[in-house]
C-alpha cells in the first residue's frame, strides 16, 4: 500500500473558505489513506485559527519563498483554486518528472464546487503547460462524472427532547446579504448565532443574538449543527449544510447577476428530482433563488417557516442524496492511485 | 502571449515542442469570478488530436502565422474550400474547422490560418449575423431579455441560446468565440 506525502498549496484571498475546505480534505484524507499531509499557505497565522488542537494533525507550513525549493518533494502536489505554485519549485517538479529515472510526481488542480452540468466534461482532464509540464484537473460536482462531492457527512447531536421555543438560526453571509430582512420574515421568536460582523447588521431585528467568538472548524461545525435554520455562503459552509439535513439557504460567492443565477439554477435542477415529491418543494425553491440572488424575502419563506418539520424532511431527503454520492477525497484518492499505479488504503 | 480565454479557434498554440491548432474552445465560469476553458486541439506535426483544459488566465504562447482574408466557397468532401479576392482556392480539412462549422454559410467572410504554407484552419470574425430558422414563440410582455430559449439559425441549424422575445425570422447577432446570442439586428 502506498503512504505518499501529499502537499496542499492554498492562499487566502478574502476569506477562509478555500483554507477551510482544504483542511477538511487534508484531514479526511490523512484519516482515510495514512497519507502524510502537509499545507503551504500564505497566511498560516489565519490558517491556524481553523486547525483544532485535539482533532487535526495536518501541519501548516507558510508560503514558500518565490526560489525557494521543498527539501522533501511529495508524491502529489494538490494546488487548490487556481493558486500558482512558487516559481522554485515549479522548476523543482518540472526538472523531477522531466528525469526518466525518477518517480513522477502527479501535480493536481482542484477546482470550486459546481453544479452545473460542464463540470463532468472537464473533470480528470490533463492540462498541458507552456513549459511541457502536465496537470491533472479535479472539478469536485454532484454528477457521477464528476470529481465528487467535498466535505464529510456531519456527526449530529441527538435531537433535544423538547422543542426550544426560539428557533435557532445560524447566519454566515456575505456582506450585501439583506439577512435581517430574512430573519424579520420569519416572524417567530429567533436566536441567531453569527460571527459579530453579521451581528452588527442585525441588532435592529428581534432577534436574541449570540455572537459566535473565533473557533476552530470542527468547533464552527458543531455550532451550525446545533442549530435549526442555517443561512450558508460560499462552499464549505454549504456543503456542511447540504450533508446536515437541517433546513438550509445558500449565498454563493458574489459574482455578476448572470451567472450567479446559472450557479442557481444548476443547483435546483439538482435538487428537483429528489425533492419532486415533497409539497413543500416550490417554497423551498423560491427561497432559494431569491435568497441566492439576494432579493427580498419571497412569501414563500413565511409558508416555510410555519412548517419547519416539512422543512426538515426535504433537507434530510437532500442530505440524504448528498451524502450517498461520489466523494471527493475518494474520487482524488482514486486519480493518484491511477498516476501511481497502486492503490491506497482508502477507507 | 495571450491568456487561454483569449483563444479562438483557428489560433495555433504550442504544447510544449508540438504546435496545435485550437478547433473548438469552450470557456465556463467556475467559482469565486475564476473561469476555466476547455479547448479541442489537433496536432499539426501528426494530426493526432486532444482536449485539454486551463484556467483561463493561463499564458499561453500563440504562433503568429500568416493570415488571408477569404470567402467560403463550397464544400468538396473532405476539404472546404474558400476563395481569396484573385480566385484564389484554399482547402482546410473537414476536421480541422472546429467551430466553424457551426455558422458557414456561401460567401461568409473569414481568414484562413497557414502553416508551413498549409491552410490549417479558418478563423471567424468576432460576431456574425444569422437569420433565425427556429424558435418557439415569442412571450408577450418579456422584453427583459433574462429568460432564454433555444432557437436554430440559417443555414446550419446551430442552437443558440436566445432571449425569449426572438421570433423566428429575426437576425441576430452571435459571438462566434462563445457562440452566444448577442443581440437582435434590424
């Protein structure tokens, strides 16, 4: 069986969505292979804040220096989100598998999570540089061609024996979310768990707000699936969520009109033959598209919120789906055993 | 150098010591504003082909090669032919006109690529206007352009996406590089 040494290379743009879903790949797969993971990023001081002390092993390293060269070269290079590697160490991989007596190393690209039918076209695809350098492209997705779906089906805690009286919503959102448009939609006793930047947008709706100190990743998730109503955004949250079977509302990442509503609208399309059935299905729909959009809250929500159980039966039918797809650390698992030529003891 | 969403078919990239003529180019956007194209090439040293995908702003680097304005002229199996201002005929193979193929029409103006002194393949103009063959009908009251329908052009049949208010007989004009619906022409 083969242990690799797998090395993640990941920057921190304007959040900590891309380090977040890389930790949790890292971890999954360091649990499931015996890989030996390591993690370059640029800004390891945010990177760490993510990491829990009792629960993860996956080493952060900073971001190499532009010449700089890796004194032990890994078997797979994973860049994560279209970061460039170092300038060095480009060189070190291209003079590496350029030698025909030496062990090939696998240079991964792993792309954002889509729904949209292209994503099975161009997953596993080969890209072939200028400088005759070979990369293997990941598109994770929900089809069966695709590179699988990120993220673990969640532990959740057993459900409390009495029903509280608020109902319990977690908010993480973009800036120009209009979330307290949403929450006074509801029209129901609240109490929002949200980090204080949101916090501060909310403090004129009803809301009982508990603001959400720093955490780790496993901290952050225990504390979203304590909740009943989640308000996600970008791609690690909303994963979490689909997996949950908590009722859930997705922001993608802001980008312009059109094509958010094509992200959208892939999803639905996802989402409509597992949720054909449940006649509650068009208000969950709408909610999603107008949320989505960031449009004012749509009638449908009030409906909704009035039957939070048939809410709930349509997320779990979803997280249910979800979590019997392909999955991506076994689809990336799966393509390095492919380059090497023997399996890894996934499981 | 140009980035990989810049490339059109008909360009000619290298792949390392093989030059390789883009036939067809597909452009989608990921996530978080990245986008990612997928391109057809073919081998021109072996004529073998492949698909490959980049990022789209990878550099690449593009041959520069000699260009002709041309007409297309007829279609002699498995060549088609185009003609330059003089009566001047040039082949390009079936296989090597990629997306071209979606829009020709007798008399379409393009530029036919050489190299080596060989015609390799065609290059189109950014926007073409073509006449719409097929469509279902117009919604009254969506003038909003949003909401989209599939229609057939003149004289290939090729779909595009269109907004819900053409009808068929309307000139449109689509771009050639994403093969989308631009706008309705009077």
């Amino acid at each position: 069986m083969a242990t690799l040494q797998v090395d993640i290379f990941c920057k921190v743009i304007d959040h900590l969505g891309d380090i977040g879903v890389c930790l949790r790949l890292a971890r999954s797969l360091e649990r499931r292979t015996g890989w030996r993971m390591r993690i370059f990023c640029d800004r390891p001081d945010q990177a760490t804040r993510l990491a829990d002390s009792q629960g993860d092993v996956v080493p952060w390293h900073p971001w190499p220096d532009e010449h700089a060269q890796l004194e032990s070269f890994p078997e797979v290079i994973l860049c994560a989100f279209g970061c460039e590697l170092p300038q060095g160490i480009r060189q070190q991989l291209a003079a590496r598998n350029s030698d025909p007596k030496r062990n090939h190393s696998l240079w991964m690209h792993l792309d954002y999570l889509s729904a949209e039918n292209w994503v099975g076209d161009f997953h596993g695809r080969k890209s072939h540089k200028v400088d005759g350098l070979v990369q293997l492209f990941c598109f994770p997705g929900f089809g069966a061609d695709s590179g699988g779906l990120p993220g673990d089906p969640p532990i959740m805690a057993p459900l409390a024996a009495a029903q509280p009286a608020a109902l319990h919503v977690f908010a993480y959102v973009y800036e120009h979310a209009p979330i307290q448009a949403w929450l006074s939609a509801l029209a129901m006793p609240l109490v929002l768990r949200t980090p204080a930047a949101i916090a501060k947008r909310c403090i004129n709706s009803s809301a009982t707000i508990e603001v959400l100190a720093t955490c780790s990743q496993l901290q952050w998730d225990k504390t979203m699936l304590g909740c009943a109503l989640l308000f996600v955004r970008g791609e690690d949250s909303w994963v979490q969520a689909m997996r949950s079977g908590i009722p859930w509302l997705w922001q993608p990442y802001p980008q312009d009109p059109e094509t958010l509503s094509v992200k959208l609208k892939a999803l639905l399309e996802r989402m409509a033959p597992v949720l054909k059935d449940h006649q509650a299905w068009p208000c969950w729909r709408a909610c999603l598209l107008a949320w989505g959009l960031g449009d004012p809250p749509p009638a449908a929500l009030l409906q909704l919120s009035k039957h939070m159980t048939s809410w709930q039966i349509m997320a779990e039918a979803w997280a249910s789906h979800c979590n019997s797809l392909p999955r991506l650390d076994e689809r990336l698992c799966h393509m390095v055993d492919m380059h090497h030529q023997q399996p890894s003891a996934y499981n | 150098m140009k980035i990989a969403q810049e490339i059109r078919t008909g360009n000619v990239i290298m792949m390392g010591k093989d030059p390789m003529v883009v036939l067809r180019a597909e452009y989608n956007k990921s996530g978080r504003n990245a986008a990612v194209v997928k391109m057809k090439l073919k081998n021109l040293l072996n004529n073998s082909g492949t698909e490959t995908v980049f990022k789209a702003d990878e550099k690449m680097e593009v041959l520069v090669l000699e260009k002709k304005e041309v007409t297309y002229s007829y279609f002699a199996d498995p060549m088609y032919v185009f003609m330059d201002t003089e009566y001047n005929q040039f082949e390009v193979e079936a296989d090597s006109m990629g997306d071209a193929l979606n829009y020709l029409d007798d008399g379409m103006p393009c530029e036919v690529i050489f190299y080596n002194g060989r015609a390799i393949s065609v290059e189109l103009p950014t926007g073409l206007v073509r006449e719409v063959e097929y469509t279902e009908p117009a919604v009254r009251g969506d003038t909003s352009g949003k909401v989209m329908k599939p229609a057939r052009v003149k004289p290939t049949g090729f779909e595009v996406q269109v907004p819900a208010f053409v009808e068929i007989g309307d000139k449109i004009e689509i771009d050639t590089r994403t093969g989308e619906y631009r706008n309705r022409v009077k």
